[in-house]
C-alpha cells in the first residue's frame, strides 16, 4: 500500500463530486483535489465534502486545486464532459466531451504525469482511448471505468430476479460502455453453479431468468435513471472508488475496465469492457474469458461500434 494516496479529479459535476465522496466516505485515500473550470464550484465541493470528514472512521484531506496537483498524484480521474440527456445515447455526447477532454490533456502534457489515469466521462471507451494516444502514456496507465457500471446493473438485474444478494452474481458485462454492451452467459454463476444449471434444478427460484430481460434491463438503467433525476452519479461514484482501491491498495483484483486490447478476443486497436487483474500499475492482465461462437460475434459487434467512432 502506498504512503501517502493521492486522488485527483478534474471536473466537478454530479459524477466527480460523487466519485470525490465515495472515495473520502470508505478512507480510500489519504488526499483528495478537486479541478474544474469552475474553480468556485469545485471549491465549494471540497469544503462540502471535508465538512463531512469528521463523521467518518478515517480521515482524508479534500481541497480544492490545479493542474499542478497532478505531478505527484497516484491517480488522476478525468470526469469533465457534456452531460448525456433523456434519450440521448453516450455516443450522443462524443463531440462536446471530446472537446473537453481535449484541453485536459493538453494541461496534463505540460506535467511529467508519474500516476495512473482513469476516465469516466463518456463514451468512455473512445475517451479513453483518445486520452491514451493524446498523453503517449503506456497502455495500463489509461483505462476506462468501462464496462464496471453495466456490469454491477447487471447483477442487480439477477439478483432481483432471484431475491438473492447481488453479490452472489459473478459475471461480466463485455464491450462498449453502452446499448451495445454484452453479457457472456456461459460465464454467469450465481452460488458458485452456471445459471442455466439452476434454473433446471430449481425453477421456482431461477426459473424467471432470461438472457433477452437481463441484457434489456442492463442497457435500459442507465436512461431510466437520467429520465427520473437527470443524471447517474452515485453508481459510477462508487465503481470509481472500488477501482481506485485495486490500484492503491495493489489488490490485484478482477475488475471490468476498458483497456486497449492487442489480439485479446480476437480484437486489436479498441477500448473495450473486459475483466482486468488491477494493481498498483493500474492494468496489470487482461483475462480472456473463454466465449461461445455467438459471444465472440456479440462481443465483436460491441467492439465494432467503438471504432467507428474512435477520435484523433
């Protein structure tokens, strides 16, 4: 475990104030700096987050900063980006977060950046390609938080089918961080026991599962929720947070996350959801799932979409 963990996070909206509690709320982090163009709004989220600390089993300073903050920080956590709308897809808002990020960057270039880098803002599996090429830094140091929110909507999904804990659901959602996302049922378990298995030994409980219901409602959450309020914030918050805690505290653990894949499922040259050990150096193996023909092309597809709208 690291000294002294320092977090970053540039852009303040309603998904990096979040990703900034999460973390100070579950002691992650011994430093937390907020950035934003706004620097009155990111300022006033510090104090309201610090504000908080004194309730809290840890203590962790949380203050407002710049760029310059990013020269010793562990992870820098990029957030800023256009806000998707009711009936907007993530791909809707590539052009405008583009921009965004764009000038990020080109702040980041001028800093000899020793940490690791964690996109969020969306589409994010091209932003975080686009980052990566931007910043020329090696491809474990720039990911995605991917395919990890569909993922977790996915278990819950099983799980509410089941009245079973969600944590009892292992599995992934593969791909694009979006409608195309996929779940590769063949390596679904619930209890140890592949689903399919289940529910032909107990079809009162398991019996409702269905691959059409769960892949809707994974893709529909999201939206339902931007309908409801105008914004996810309190998932992606904590999926960021979950992240950030694999790399400082060298866990090597199994994450969904997009990083660049070089051959892995049979694709070169993409961003996309797969499960990833995650450590100290941020992408430390890609796992290669063993898939079904019809995965494979579903995850192929997914992955399709993502280049045809990869950016410069």
């Amino acid at each position: 475990m690291l000294a002294n963990r320092k977090i970053v996070i540039i852009g303040t909206g309603h998904v990096g104030s979040h990703c900034a509690y999460a973390l100070a709320i579950q002691g992650i982090c011994d430093e937390i700096v907020l950035v934003d163009k706004d620097r009155t709004k990111a300022k006033s989220h510090s104090m309201d987050i610090a504000d908080s600390v004194s309730f809290f089993n840890s203590s962790v300073i949380v203050r407002c900063g710049d760029y310059s903050d990013c020269k010793d920080a562990d992870i820098i956590v990029i957030s800023a980006g256009v806000p998707r709308l009711p009936g907007q897809t993530r791909l809707d808002v590539l052009e405008g977060s583009v921009e965004c990020v764009r000038d990020i960057v080109s702040n980041l270039n001028k800093i000899e950046i020793k940490g690791i880098i964690i996109t969020i803002t969306n589409p994010a599996d091209i932003i975080a390609d686009f980052v990566r090429k931007a910043t020329g830094l090696p491809k474990n140091r720039v990911f995605s938080t991917g395919t990890s929110l569909d993922t977790a909507r996915m278990r819950r999904t099983v799980a509410d089918l089941c009245n079973i804990a969600p944590q009892s659901v292992i599995g992934f959602a593969m791909g694009e961080h979006g409608d195309s996302s996929m779940v590769p049922f063949s390596n679904l378990t619930i209890f140890g026991k592949n689903y399919k298995h289940l529910k032909e030994e107990n079809p009162e409980r398991f019996g409702r599962l269905s691959e059409k219901v769960i892949t809707d409602q994974t893709h529909m959450r999201g939206m339902d929720i931007i309908e409801g309020k105008g914004s996810t914030e309190f998932g992606i918050g904590t999926a960021l947070a979950d992240m950030a805690k694999a790399v400082l505290m060298d866990e090597h653990r199994i994450l969904p996350a997009s990083t660049l894949l070089e051959g892995e499922y049979g694709q070169t040259n993409v961003h996309a959801g797969v499960p990833c050990i995650i450590g100290r150096n941020g992408i430390e193996q890609i796992i290669e799932l063993k898939l079904t023909d019809e995965e494979l092309k579903q995850f192929e597809n997914s992955c399709n979409v993502i280049k045809q709208h990869m950016v410069e």
